[in-house]
C-alpha cells in the first residue's frame, strides 16, 4: 500500500506576532498641557515597551521617549521646554519584531508655554 501524508503546513502560533493593543487614558483630546505632563494608558505590546512621541502643528518631532508598562498598564511624565510649540500631537505605540510601529494611538492637544 502507498503511504500518504498529508502536506498541510502547521500554524504554531506562540503570539509573538500578535498585534500591539494600547489605550491612551492621558492625555484627553485637546487638552491644555504643562511641563510636565502626564502620559498614561494600558498596553501589551512586545516586550513591554510603550514608545511616546509628540509631534508639533507641523507634523514634526519635537520629543521622542520610551517607558516600560507594568502589568499592562503604563504611565510617564514628559517635561518640555519650548513656547513656540501651541498645539501638536501625542503619539503611543509599540513596536513589534522587526520594529514597525504597531497600536498607534494618538491625541490632538495644546501646550503652555514653558521656557
């Protein structure tokens, strides 16, 4: 008799590919933020790492920083120090293996002067 193996590829998934799932809590939408502010929200994204950008009117990075979520959840103070900055964005996102970005959630916001 012939032996027959059926030639189905195994789908192992050990979730390291799943997708990065993160809430912006802080701060809320147009929000009128000081130096310094507070950026919290819950994530699970790869190896815990939530990545924080701000960007101002004209799309441009004006601070990038990193922090680290703990039991899902994430929190951290942004000082910044410039008055020519009113209104911008505040990005959160993880990265996954081949670090794209994934989970983006951004707000748009203002900023007080701070020199």
């Amino acid at each position: 008799s012939e032996l027959k193996t059926d030639n189905v590829p195994l789908s192992v998934d050990d979730g390291s590919k799943a997708s990065a799932s993160l809430t912006l809590d802080n701060p809320q939408a147009d929000a009128d933020l000081s130096s310094p502010f507070l950026v919290s929200g819950k994530a699970e994204v790869a190896g815990d790492k939530v990545y924080v950008r701000v960007k101002n009117a004209a799309g441009e990075n004006v601070i990038e920083a990193f922090t680290m979520a703990k039991g899902g959840v994430f929190s951290v103070n942004i000082d910044y120090q410039f008055a020519g900055t009113k209104e911008g964005t505040v990005e959160v996102f993880g990265k996954d293996e081949e670090g794209s970005e994934v989970g983006l959630q951004s707000v748009v916001v203002k900023f007080e002067p701070n020199l």
